[in-house]
C-alpha cells in the first residue's frame, strides 16, 4: 500500500512535492524503515541524491546486525547513490560493518567499495572489494565488473584480467575456461586411401 501512494505522490507532485508530503506525515509514518526506504529508492531514480543521503543517514542508525530485507534494499540504495560529499555516510556504515554479521559485512563492503569509487579512493575501494571478492557466494554480478575497474585503477591488471575470467567462468557455468588440445585423427576417406 505504501509503495503505491509514494508512486502516486511521486507521479502527481514529483520530488519536491514527494517531499512536502512526507513532512506533513504523522511521526508514525515517518519512522518506518520500510516507508523509508521506498522513498530513498524513489528518490534515487530521480536524482535527488542529496535528500536520499539524508534519509539514509537516518536509516543507517536504526540498523541491526542482520542480513534483513531492510538492511539489503538499504545497501542496494547505497551503492546507487551519488551525493556530493558522502563522508559520513561512509563512517557510519564503516562503523556499522564492524559488529555485523559476516553476510551484512558483504552488504556493507559492497556499498563502501561503490562509495569510495565515487570518491576516487581507489586504495579503500581496493581493500573493501577484496574482503567481498574473498565470499565469492556472496557475489553479485556487478561486483566482478566494479571490483575489477577498482583492481586496474591500482595497477593490479593480473588481478583484474583473473576476476574477469572467473565472473565469466561463473557465468558460463565452465569449469575451466582453458582451451582442450584435441589429437588429430585423419579423417575416414584419408585414412581409406
């Protein structure tokens, strides 16, 4: 129901009008996590980067240590988001992977790898994809592509070229992209002669 009327409202009034109408909503509604967060993702595809990363610093506070369907849309809005300056964002959610749970380190990794691309600290970016790339269960397509840009901006090009190679094993299903030597055998009309 609540993504409805944020579609609704985001349709009818666009983002400041979305805005002014989550101001004048009961304390009730404002503090649910979940009405939150649809409106941070709503947010986010309209680029207004600034008023979801203000959201989301609220957000971040209320988290647990969980791998909840919470604490996952919140880090997949995360790696969308372009602020201007996201430092404290990126404190928080630094301070925050500590205590989580080895999945949620994941969710945060992964957010903080995208967060310090955008600030061009490849050398953190660097360190927080190779804890993620060491949970290969864990993941995600786009990860592979972002870690290995992260991995040729350092000057690491062998890491970059056998992360690419494992995603496309990964993809394919292959479990080994070396090429076969096959044995030549003659074919049967030469070997009738």
């Amino acid at each position: 129901m609540e993504d409805g009327l944020l579609d609704e409202k985001m349709n009818e009034d666009g983002v400041d009008g979305l805005l002014d109408w989550w101001d004048e909503q009961p304390r009730k509604r404002r503090h649910d996590s979940y009405v939150k967060l649809g409106l941070i993702r709503r947010l986010v595809d309209a680029n207004d980067h600034e008023s979801a990363y203000e959201l989301m610093l609220e957000l971040v506070k209320t988290l647990d240590d969980d791998n909840s369907p919470l604490t996952q849309g919140l880090f997949k809005q995360i790696s969308r988001l372009q602020p201007e300056d996201n430092s404290k964002l990126v404190k928080m959610v630094s301070k925050w992977a500590k205590s989580a749970n080895p999945t949620a380190q994941c969710l945060a990794n992964r957010a903080l790898g995208y967060l310090y691309v955008r600030n061009n600290d490849f050398a953190k970016a660097d360190e927080v994809f190779k804890n993620l790339i060491a949970n290969k269960d864990k993941l995600e397509p786009n990860d592979i592509t972002m870690a290995s840009y992260v991995f040729e901006q350092m000057g690491d090009k062998a890491a970059a070229q056998q992360l690419r190679e494992e995603g496309l094993k990964s993809a394919m299903s292959v479990p080994n992209l070396a090429t076969e030597e096959t044995a030549e055998k003659p074919t049967a009309l030469l070997a009738q002669k």
